[in-house]
C-alpha cells in the first residue's frame, strides 16, 4: 500500500519539503561559511600543513589557527568532542579554500540525499516519492546538515547501503559501510552489534576491519597522542554531556543527561530555579532512564528474535536507531538524518503488520520532530517542573520508541500473515 495515499497531495508535499531544504540549505551553504564547518575544515587544514596535530584539542590553539587561516568565527571553534580520524574527513579538500570546500560538501551531502532515497526505496519497494516524503519530513535536520557542514546525511547514506548490501546477500560490503563512518560518528556500531547478536560473522567482521582500517590511518598520520587524549579526557567528558565551550544546561542538547541537570542541579548563573536542587538526583536519574530504555529495547529484541517471525530484522533495526538517538548524551537537530533507515523499516514493517495507526503515528512524531518551532518551548527551561515542556524533540523520540515498543509487543501475526516484498531479494543465512 502507498504510504501517502493521495499522490497529489503527496507531489505538491514533495515539492514544498525539496524547495525549503534547496532555499534554507543548499543555496545558504553555497554562498557563506556558517558555524561547524569551519571546526572540521580547520582540523583538517592542520592535517595538511602538518603543524601538530596533536594540538588539536587545545581550544586556544585551536582558535588561533582559525585566525591565521581566516576560517569562521575563532570563538566559536573547538575540535572537541570529536574523535580523531574526524580530522581527515575534509584533507582531500583543503587545497580548495573553506567556501569551495563547503560547495564540494554540499554537493556530495545533495547526492547522498538522493542516492538515499533510491536505495531506501528499493529497500522498502516504496514508489520514491513515499521514500522522498519520509526522508525530507525530517525538516531542518536535513536543511541544518547541508547548511552548516556536517556529515551526518553521509554517515546516514552510509548505514542505508549497509543495510541493502546486507539485503542482497553482501556482507563484506555491507559491513564496510558500517564500520566506514563509525571511528567518526558512534552510531552505526549500534548496528554491527545486532548484527553480532545474529551471529553474521562476515558482516561483522567486514565492519571491524573497516573501523580498525581507519583508527590504523588516523595513528599513522595524526600520532598516537591525539588519541590518548581523546580516550583519557575526550570522550568520558563527551558521554556525560559534559561538552567543552557549551552551556551544560543547554536546552538545545535535547537529552535526558540535559533535562535532568536543568530539573536538579542549581547553578546561580545557568539554572537559578531548578525543580528540586538535587544534584545527585541528577546522576541517578541518567542512569535510571537509560538503563529502563535500554532494557525495555533489550527485552523487545529478544521478543522479535524468539517469535520466529519473518522480516524481525527489519524493525530490530529501527527500534535500535531510536533508542540510540534516545540514550545520545547530546543531540542537535541535523542528527535525526540518521532515522531515515530505522524510521523507513518500522513503518513499511507496522503497515505490512497491518499496524497502521502505529505506522503513521511515528510519521508524525518525526515530521513534528522535523518542524517544530522550539522557539515557543524554550522559554520553559528552568521554571522548575515546567522545564520538561523545553524538551518536545526528546519527548517526541521517547513517544516513537514507546510506539514501536508498543506495536512491536502487540505485533501477533505470524511470518505467513505478512504480505511477501516484491524486493530485495537472498537475504543472507544466519551464519553468514
């Protein structure tokens, strides 16, 4: 069945969603350097001219080589959180100047977008207008990943031709595409860890010596220094959201470890009326929540993967993407690209399970995500128990993970009740 049912409405949709993210993205992207980009282009600059690179995360430093290089806004710069081999995604085009550069990005981000959408439609047997539709609900997540440079609709394109070639019964590659982004961004490795569960040795393999192919060429060139500081310091401060040069109590980050810092921690300054000023509520409170969230998705995938069912990767998938997102110590909008895969295989999985009302309910929770003016809710960061309403991107994630729960638990029909996808087609045997 389509997933827009009124293809009219359906193409006057596409073309709206394609114009805001061509008017706020790419043409923005192609005419000035905004913030972000500058902190990748200036690591890899550093790279190139060979100047030490493991100085990197030494933010005065850091700062003075935006300034000599005249790349962005040097206060605003810092390579931290960041993992190291971040510092070589951009080297191929540091002969071309910041704005150059930035175009050439674009570029590739607009044709990973497309190719997305392709792949993603061949996936699901989706008409590409309904693969379209999905991907660029997602709104500003899009617009915000082009406009300011980041890489995540790479990674995102990454992970959905990961999960074709894994579809089409080519493990290796399959896992070559999800070990390629993972040294950079953690996300995928939520993946090559399910894939572990299933005992697809091949493609596990595959994206381990992908990940230990690229950490190998980051120690080579970068040194080894730079990566024992990013494991002593870097990336414990970064997974308790306690991110260098950024407000803690920042609303923006959209995260429990935020929520509950606003909710239970007094700072004069940052937070002056916390609900209850607890601070070691706070630290409980992370911990608690993300243990419930994950044991929840734990028991869930133990469910799917004892039923017997058929197609029980599909929304495995989609339900790890989620809570993935969910336990994130940090999120900002252009992260939710990485939902196009996960998102895509629970609602063709709900809408061929017959589950409908859950199918469209994660559509709008994500276009709501994709859309919402958060300049109306952010007024209620730190008026007490009025706080949680600042957070309606976390809440609304938390609302899909606890739809997909929720259908996924009430999923009763057998593999033979499930209509038979047109393509793709060998999926690869259990010890492949």
């Amino acid at each position: 069945m389509p997933v827009f049912p009124n293809r009219p409405l359906a193409a006057v949709l596409l073309a709206a969603l394609a114009a805001h993210v061509l008017v706020r993205g790419i043409v923005p992207a192609s005419t000035r350097v905004d913030t972000d980009f500058p902190s990748y282009f200036t690591a890899a600059q550093v790279v190139a001219e060979g100047q030490g690179a493991d100085r990197l995360y030494d933010i005065q430093w850091f700062q003075e080589q935006m300034r000599r290089h005249r790349i962005g806004t040097p206060a605003e710069g810092k390579f931290s959180p960041l993992p190291p081999p971040t510092a070589l995604l951009l080297l191929p085009l540091t002969p071309l100047g910041p704005l150059n550069a930035l175009r050439v990005l674009t570029a590739v981000s607009a044709l990973c977008l497309i190719g997305s959408i392709a792949v993603l439609a061949r996936i699901l047997a989706w008409n590409v207008v309904d693969a379209a539709l999905l991907v660029l609900l997602s709104g500003w997540a899009v617009v915000n990943g082009v406009r300011l440079g980041q890489p995540y609709i790479l990674v995102s394109a990454s992970c959905i031709l990961g999960y074709y070639a894994y579809t089409r019964s080519r493990p290796w590659l399959a896992g070559t595409c999800l070990g390629l982004f993972t040294p950079l961004k953690y996300f995928p490795v939520i993946f090559l860890v399910y894939f572990a569960f299933l005992r697809h040795w091949r493609l596990v393999v595959g994206g381990a010596l992908t990940i230990g192919a690229v950490v190998v060429v980051s120690i080579v060139v970068l040194g080894w220094k730079i990566h024992a500081q990013f494991l002593a310091s870097v990336l414990g401060s970064h997974l308790t959201a306690n991110l260098a040069m950024q407000d803690p109590f920042a609303v923006a980050f959209q995260s429990f470890d935020s929520l509950y810092r606003r909710l239970f921690v007094f700072d004069a300054m940052a937070n002056p009326q916390p609900w209850v000023a607890a601070p070691s509520l706070q630290a409980a409170a992370v911990l608690v929540t993300k243990t419930v969230i994950f044991l929840v998705a734990l028991t869930t995938l133990l469910r799917l993967s004892r039923s017997g069912r058929a197609h029980a990767t599909a929304p495995s998938i989609g339900l790890l993407g989620i809570m993935a997102l969910l336990l994130a110590p940090a999120t900002a909008t252009y992260h939710f690209v990485l939902l196009w895969l996960p998102l895509g295989l629970l609602v063709d999985s709900f809408l061929r399970a017959r589950c409908s009302v859950c199918a469209y309910a994660l559509v709008g929770c994500y276009a709501l995500m994709g859309f919402f003016p958060y300049r109306f809710t952010a007024p209620f960061a730190g008026r007490g128990g009025w706080t949680v309403l600042a957070y309606p991107r976390l809440l609304l994630l938390l609302t899909m993970f606890a739809v997909s729960v929720y259908c996924l638990w009430n999923w009763t029909e057998t593999a033979t009740d499930l209509p038979k996808r047109p393509a793709p087609a060998n999926r690869p045997a259990a010890h492949s």
